[in-house]
C-alpha cells in the first residue's frame, strides 16, 4: 500500500507552500493531456493490476504473520474490488460505445 499525504492545518506553511506551487499540477494536467488514449487505458490496467498484487501481498503477509493487522488486509481486499469492478465497468462501456458505432448506417 502506498502511504498517503498527511492533513495539514490550513494555516501551516506546509499548507502555502502547496498552494504556491501549481506548476506540479498544471504539469500533471498537461501531461494526462499529452498522452494517448491507449497509453491512459494501460496506466489504469496497470493500477488496477498493482493494486491487486498489494492486496495479495497484503493477505499473504496477514497469513504468514500477524504483523499485518486485519483491518488492513480487509482494507487492500476492497479496494483491489472496488478497482477491479471499475475497469469492468469500463470496459463493458468501451465495448458497448464500438458495437454502436460499428452499427451505425453511413
């Protein structure tokens, strides 16, 4: 699992020091608008794949040792679910949008 950014209070100089940079952002943004269809698919693909492969790790280190607390293991389970009925949803969308435009008169 990948760690997350923590809170930060709204007056804190953590706080101005992410809002005065929007270079970050902007850069993000262009670069999600460079890339191509098929390459935003197989960045998702590959997310989804990942976070399979940390809830299986996650549960393996649950079953080997207790060091891994259930909670956590209950947590990657559903997300790697959640994620994965995403993509199936989107692609069951994908291929419902090419069936349509296949049968279209011209």
């Amino acid at each position: 699992m990948t760690p997350t950014a923590p809170i930060v209070p709204i007056g804190s100089e953590a706080m101005l020091a992410r809002l005065t940079q929007p270079q970050a952002a902007l850069q993000q943004v262009q670069n999600a608008q460079a890339s191509s269809f098929s390459a935003l698919l197989t960045q998702g693909i590959d997310a989804v794949n990942q976070k399979v492969l940390d809830a299986d790790n996650t549960l393996r280190a649950f079953a080997l040792d207790d060091s891994v607390p259930v909670h956590q293991v209950t947590y990657a389970l559903s997300q790697a679910q959640l994620s994965m009925e995403l993509m199936i949803q989107m692609r069951t969308r994908l291929v419902e949008g090419y069936q349509q435009l296949m049968n279209m008169q011209l």
